[in-house]
C-alpha cells in the first residue's frame, strides 16, 4: 500500500501516523501515575476512580481523592493528571519511539543490530533504561555482541522492553505489516528472546496493519500472521478474540486470562499484550474508550496504554482524537534521547511520514 493509492493519501498518511504519537502520548502519560502492577491491580485502579468520580473514564486521571491514594502513585504523577500536563512527561515509551526514528533516518530501513546498540550506547543515558534494556546496555558497554547481548546475565529477556520500541517500524511500513514486523525483529534481538522477540513483532505488525484495517479486529487478525501460531503470546491473543466472541464481559475476559497466565508477572510480555487485545477489542475503535480499557486493564498501565493509544491513534487519525487528549499535550516531548528533549510532537510525526513515503 502507498501513500499516493486512493486507501491512504498523502493527507491521509498525516493523519494517521501523527494519530499515533499522539495517541502513544496520551495513553502513556494517562497510565503513567498507576504504573505499577502488583500495587495497582484492576479493582484498585477502578476504586480510584469511582473515589474520584471518574468512572466512566474519559480523561486523563483525576487528581487523587486521598492522601492514601496520593501516597501510592509514582512520584510523577503531578505532571500526568488532569488540570496539571503542560506538554509530555519524558518516559522511556516515548523515548524509545524518538530512538528508532533517529535509527530510521540514521542508518536507513537497512539497519542492523549493531547499530541499533551503537545508538543506545550513543543518544541513550544508562539510567534511563530498565530490566532487558539495562542488562543489554551494559552487555554493550563491555563489549559483548549481539545476540549475547541479550542472553546474558539477563532474566527479563522476554519481558514488554522490545514490544514498546516497536511502534516507529508500524509507523513507516503502513499497511505493510511484515515489513514492520521484520524491522522490529531486527531491533528487538539486541536485548530479546522469544516472547519478548515475538512481543516487538506483534506490535509493529498491528501498527502497521492499522493504517488500512477497516477495525481493530482486522489489524489484530492480519499481526497474528507474522509471530509462530504455537507461541504463547499467539495463544493469549487469540484467547482473547475468543473471549470477547463469546460475549463475556471486558472484565470476564481479562480475570479469566489473568488466571491463565497467573506467574508470569505484570512486566511480562504475554500477559501485557492480553489487555492491550482486550483494550482494543472491546474499545471497538474508539479511542477514548480504548485507552481507558487499556489502562485501567492494569499490568504496565504506561506501555500498555502507549500501545493502544498508537494503534488507535492510527486507525481513528489524529483529527479525530477527542482534544482533552491532545490539547494539553502542547505538542511537545520531554525526552531523555540526547538532542530530541523539547521537540514538537509534529515535527516527528512530520519525520516519521518522511521515512513511510521512502
């Protein structure tokens, strides 16, 4: 599909891909004060809420109806709720989508992994890297090569690290999943291994896909067709389709998966990419339903609600993102990538539709 064919139009292609880094934004900073998954579970997100009569979900969090519930948000909650964003908290989910465009227009589609952690090692400060990314920076720094790099000393090898890189690859392949999914490979294997591989593809491939998908479903159906069917991250998601199906509930279906994929902890990739499927299905196109479904879904509430926001950002396009989103975003990034901290949120979009047009 190209940017010129009556499917998605030069002005069309705009929309879309600034949809989802907004979209990736907004879902970021709306899930960022709750980050914390065996603090804040489900029942405990949705009783800040009903405390704070924000149920239904239709903005970024409320300011916190008590000092108990203030005493557990991550510290920089001030900055992500409502009446309070001036412009984006920096975040390592926004940071890594700023690294793989700078990788794009750096080393071209072409890439290799090597590069990708010569770029890390480059623009990317040590402490603003967490589990696999931080084993595989200092794997880098001591001269180990990839695929070592992510072998070892590494537990988190199949953790969401490389699935929140890969948003960028969906960006500039649309309507070309494989493609995307193949680029994320190629990044994710610095620091990933099977799930955590499969997690990177899967993403990209559902960006991707959701330039020309005419609903969720179809983006979700068209990114299982790039990971191996037997994997369990392929199974989770398909278990999900099959839940929402049947007509159980969104709350049915995300207690029965939680119970399915009980142990695999709540940074895992697996589970992660349940309620981002769920979150997707059961918002049925809608952004605003979707972002909210996603986070209050629990789990990495931040990553989680990036990746929705993205892949809803692209399918609904940034016009029509409702503006209590976008509006207090002011249109630009903090950010921890050396020469990208204040850079307007257009301007990248405005990049990255450059890199999609090659």
């Amino acid at each position: 599909m190209t940017p010129t064919s009556p499917q998605l139009t030069e002005r069309v292609l705009a929309d879309r891909v600034l949809g989802g880094w907004l979209g990736r934004i907004a879902g970021n900073m709306l899930g960022k004060p709750v980050e914390q998954g065996e603090v804040w579970t489900r029942e405990r997100i949705d009783r800040y809420l009903r405390q704070a009569e924000a149920l239904p979900l239709t903005d970024y969090l409320p300011e916190p109806p008590s000092r108990e519930v203030e005493s557990a948000l991550r510290s920089e909650w001030r900055a992500c709720v409502r009446g309070r964003i001036h412009g984006s908290c920096r975040d390592d989910d926004v940071d890594y989508a700023v690294l793989g465009l700078h990788l794009l227009e750096t080393h071209g589609f072409a890439f290799t992994t090597e590069q990708v952690g010569e770029l890390w090692l480059l623009r990317l400060p040590y402490l603003q890297t967490f589990t696999a990314e931080r084993a595989a920076y200092r794997n880098l720094a001591n001269g180990l090569k990839p695929p070592l790099t992510a072998t070892y000393d590494n537990p988190c090898q199949e953790w969401i690290g490389a699935l929140i890189r890969a948003d960028v690859f969906g960006w500039t392949c649309p309507g070309v999943p494989r493609r995307a999914a193949s680029l994320a490979r190629r990044d994710a294997v610095l620091s990933h291994t099977g799930n955590g591989v499969y997690g990177a593809m899967w993403a990209a491939a559902l960006v991707a896909a959701a330039f020309t998908a005419p609903a969720p479903r179809s983006a979700l159906d068209a990114a299982l067709t790039v990971i191996p069917a037997s994997s369990r991250l392929a199974r989770v998601v398909r278990r999900v389709i099959s839940l929402h199906e049947s007509r159980l509930t969104w709350e049915q279906t995300l207690a029965t998966v939680e119970e399915e994929t009980a142990g695999l902890g709540w940074i895992h990739t697996v589970p992660n990419a349940a309620v981002i499927t769920a979150g997707l299905l059961y918002g049925d196109g809608d952004f605003t339903r979707t972002v909210a479904l996603t986070v209050r879904g629990g789990l990495d509430t931040d990553s989680n609600g990036a990746t929705a926001g993205s892949v809803a950002g692209v399918l609904c396009g940034a016009d029509a993102i409702p503006a209590q989103w976008t509006e207090p975003l002011e249109d630009r990034v903090r950010s921890a990538v050396f020469g990208f901290d204040g850079v307007r949120i257009s301007e990248l979009a405005r990049r990255t539709v450059e890199l999609a047009e090659q």
